[in-house]
C-alpha cells in the first residue's frame, strides 16, 4: 500500500491515507450535501460529500490537485476534511493599474478555487482606468480606459483595457462554476480621476483633466452635491448588480482628499442641511448614500476602512480593514462586520516576498509566514466583536505588476499559504506540516501552467 502523506491544502483531517491503485480521470462524480466531510475515490465514480456548498467545492478542488499529482490520474482511497473556519475566503486583484485580459484572470480563478477561497474582489476602476461599461456613458470606454504614459525618451506610450459585458458576465460564470463569488469594486468618492476626465461634470471643479498616469493620491474627487454624479453612480451600481449574482459590491472609500470639498459651495450646503461638523461627516454622509443605492439593488456595501473615519456610516457597510487592523477594531466596536487584509499583515501580495534582489514587489517586506502568522480570529477583541469578523483576503495591487503573469509569481505560493490560515483556522493550522508539501505546491503551480514564486517562506 501507498500513501498519500496530506499534500493536499488546505490540509485534511485523515492521516496517512492508502492507495493501491490509480484509475483514470475524469470519472463520474455525485455531490451530496449531508453531515460529514468526505472524499470517495472508486474504481468507478467519485463521491464528494460536504456539510455545505464551500466544503463540496474544496472537495473538487482536492479531486483536480490529486489529479495534477498523479498525473491526470486518481488514487482509489477515501479521505475526511475539515470545514473552513472563516465563511469570507477572499482575493483582490486590481485591474486598473495594469489591464489583466480575461484569460489571466481565469488561469489565477482556477487556481485559487483549488484551495477554498470563494470571493473573488474584482478591482476595476481608480485614477488610472476605469474598466467596464455603463449604459449610455460611452465615453468611458472612448476616454476613461485609456492612458498615455511618456518614456525618459519623450516617447509615448498608450495603456488601456476595458471589459465589455461579455466579458464581466463570461467571469462571473466561470467563478460560480468553481464556487467563488465575484464582488466588483466602484471607487468612491476618491480614485477618481480617470472618471472626471471622461465626465468633468461629476467633479468639483468641471475642469477637464487627463487620466492619471502616476501613482498615489489625487485632489480631483467626486462631487457629493452633483446630481448628476447620482445619477451616473445609480446607473453603474444597477448594472453591476444586473451581472453580478452575489450578495456584495464594493465602493471604495478610501485614500479621498477633502480639499476640493471644503470650500465648495455644494458640500457646504449638503453639510448645513444635515448637520455634518466636517468634510469626515461629509464623506461618512456620502457613503450612506451610496450604501443606499447599492441596498435598492439588493446587495450589501463593502467599503475600505476609511468609511469608519466618519463618526456613523450606515450599520449594513462591512469594512475591508487594510491599514493595520485599526480599522477592524474600530468597525467591530460599532457593529459592522469585518473582513481583514491589513498591508503589514501578510495580505498584500504585491509586497516583497523576501530581499533577495531579484524580487518583484512594492513599497515593504511581506515573507510567505506572515500570511500564515495573521490572527485572523483577533483574540485581543471580546467574543461578540470577534463574531463580527466574516474571513480575509489577499490583495494584490498592479502598480508595479504588468501582466497576470507577473501577478502570479507574486501571488503563489502566499495564496495558498493564506488559504490554510483561513480554512484551518487557529486551533488547527501547522506551519511545520505546511512547509512539508512547499514542493507539492510547486510541482501543482507548474502543472497548471502558475507561475509561483520559488524562493524561502520564512
């Protein structure tokens, strides 16, 4: 008899599972949603059974693991999971910085729905692009998904992207193929540029401006006293909440310069007739309307932790804590629920995996162990706030990353060593039994054609 010695992640619950015969895949496979966790690989079929519909997805994406191990083939054996720990399992991937084309997109979707994860936070409009359609606002696609950027030559250079419907619809399928649900971003009310240039009427000053082609922070934000920014903001909501079939859309919030806001006559006047002390007020304000908008189309907003600097925001907002965990802290104490991803905290995977000089990465240091090092149940926070706290997810920003490719090798390994954390939780994550399968994840990432990142873990 063989064994298969657990090289499966997130880890499983048998021990020193037996094999003594490989069979060919595909074979017939039967779901059943019932009360255990279990893999059943016959001669003839295989039977997956889950006590929930993300246990049943794992379940598959252990069947295609084993299948890339055994190349192409099955081990006839049986084998019991877990069930994950944290019901958000999230990814980000920012599309604006750097257009990923739909076929990179699938190839990193596939791959994470081997290891759990089941949200997928789809990125798509900042100051440097904005990325999909919106019903009779052409000028997006004619002005806002293009850049032009200069060389040290005084060349010029064109980027640009832009996903039609198709596009956005053909992804979501394919994600709810795999068991992961898509939560499309609309920044609001900052990462506005490449908006304004198309509609300068949406901005405070109505001054025509040019798609951003530099990185960081930028004055020229939406207007809260514009209606016919409202308008536009119902119409994009309405259509995402059209393609999109989860419960979530995200609106931004964070990084908004309040400059333009303090002396305009328009967010002065809203802030009278409602009492706000300040432009923090005035942006908590304007996240509860846009709230609003996305509720009327029935889902829920999520927001970057910036919407908690306001004093009230409304209670329905879950809050994306990035800065540290700041912002988990002070969104739990008022009831909010909470999804991690502090930069610092092993989340963001456009960081530098190690200090070897021919790393890719951005800004600071994040090794492969601080994915796996994150308390994602924040034990400091009394029992009631911890239950606030829905998962995490990794982030991964394309600043300094040109293609999907380049995504990949910053994504993998960390990806899937996040992946545990979340599914395994505390009580059951090993790093010591993790470092033992860092080949097997290698060997998985090669074999379905991921680039992953072979340098140390801690």
């Amino acid at each position: 008899m063989k064994t298969i010695d657990c090289l499966l992640t997130p880890r499983i619950e048998s021990e020193n599972v037996k094999f003594d015969t490989l069979i060919g895949y595909p074979l017939d496979v039967e779901k059943v949603i019932c009360d255990e966790n279990r893999v059943v690989i016959s001669k003839d079929k295989i039977v997956l059974k889950g006590k929930g519909k993300d246990e049943v997805a794992l379940a598959e994406g252990y069947i295609k693991q084993l299948s890339l191990i055994f190349d192409g083939s099955l081990p006839v054996c049986s084998f019991s999971y877990y069930s994950p720990a944290y019901r958000y399992r999230g990814f980000h991937i920012d599309c604006v910085r750097h257009f990923v084309t739909r076929e990179e997109l699938l190839r990193i979707i596939d791959a994470m729905s081997l290891v759990g994860f089941n949200y997928f936070h789809w990125h798509l409009t900042d100051d440097q692009g904005w990325r999909f359609p919106v019903p009779g606002y052409d000028k997006l696609k004619e002005i806002s998904s293009t850049r032009y950027i200069y060389d040290n030559n005084d060349q010029k250079h064109v980027h640009q992207g832009f996903y039609e419907r198709e596009d956005l619809e053909y992804v979501n399928e394919y994600c709810k193929e795999r068991g992961i649900t898509v939560i499309p971003e609309i920044e609001t009310p900052g990462h506005a540029e490449a908006l304004l240039a198309a509609y300068p009427e949406f901005g405070c000053t109505g001054n025509k401006i040019d798609v951003q082609n530099n990185w960081g922070v930028f004055e020229n934000v939406m207007n809260p006293s514009s209606g016919e920014l409202w308008e536009f903001l119902d119409a994009a909501i309405k259509e995402l909440a059209s393609i999109f079939d989860g419960p979530f859309i995200h609106i931004g919030g964070d990084e908004c310069p309040h400059v333009q806001w303090e002396d305009h006559p328009g967010c002065r006047l809203i802030m009278e007739e409602n009492g706000l002390k300040n432009t923090s007020e005035l942006q908590g304000w304007f996240t509860s309307r846009v709230s609003s908008i996305v509720k009327k189309y029935g889902k829920r907003a999520i927001g970057w932790d910036e919407v908690v600097d306001a004093p009230e925001i409304d209670k329905d907002v879950v809050v994306m804590s990035w800065r540290g965990l700041n912002g988990a802290r002070t969104a739990s104490s008022r009831g909010h629920n909470v999804i991690l991803c502090p930069e610092n905290g092993g989340c963001y995977m456009d960081r530098y995996p190690s200090k070897e000089s021919w790393e890719l990465g951005n800004l600071s240091l994040s090794i492969p162990k601080d994915s796996y090092d994150l308390d994602i149940s924040m034990k400091e926070l009394e029992e009631e706030r911890r239950s606030l706290i829905l998962g995490a997810q990794c982030c991964v920003w394309g600043e300094k990353l040109h293609s999907g490719r380049e995504m990949e090798f910053m994504i993998f390994p960390r990806a899937y060593i996040l992946a545990e954390n979340l599914w395994l939780g505390e009580e059951r994550k090993d790093w010591e039994s993790l470092k033992k399968r860092k080949d097997i994840l290698g060997l998985i990432s090669w074999k379905k054609d991921i680039l992953c990142n072979p340098g140390k873990w801690e």
